[in-house]
C-alpha cells in the first residue's frame, strides 16, 4: 500500500499511517464529517472506522506514514 493509495472502511491498515476522507462509499458527499473526523490515524492491522457522526462506511485515502 502506497501513499495515495484509497481503502474503504472495514478494511485492514498494512501500516501506521494517517488517513483522510474522500467520500462515503456509497458515492455521496453528505452529510459531510465533522472536521476532527476527515483525517485519522490508523495502527498496522486496524480497521479503518466509519464515519461517527453520520454511521456510514467511507473510503479512506492514506496520507501518510507514522513512524
């Protein structure tokens, strides 16, 4: 997995990485994250989380490695 790289909630880090919101992965856009939500750290083998606030499943584009 590289950076750049989009996953989708539910799926498994390979990393310890940072994570910003691209969208839900229902396609939509609304309602948008709260702004403490649209950027999150991940450890290697967690689950990347749904969107609190809203309850659905998002697509996650990784950022960048944590060392």
């Amino acid at each position: 997995m590289a950076i750049g790289d989009i996953r989708e909630t539910g799926r498994k880090s390979e990393h310890f990485a940072e994570y910003v919101w691209v969208s839900y992965a229902d396609g939509t856009q609304e309602p948008e994250p709260q702004e403490d939500e649209m950027r999150i750290t991940v450890g290697i083998g967690e689950h990347l989380p749904v969107v609190i606030s809203s309850g659905k499943a998002a697509l996650w584009r990784m950022s960048a490695y944590i060392d």
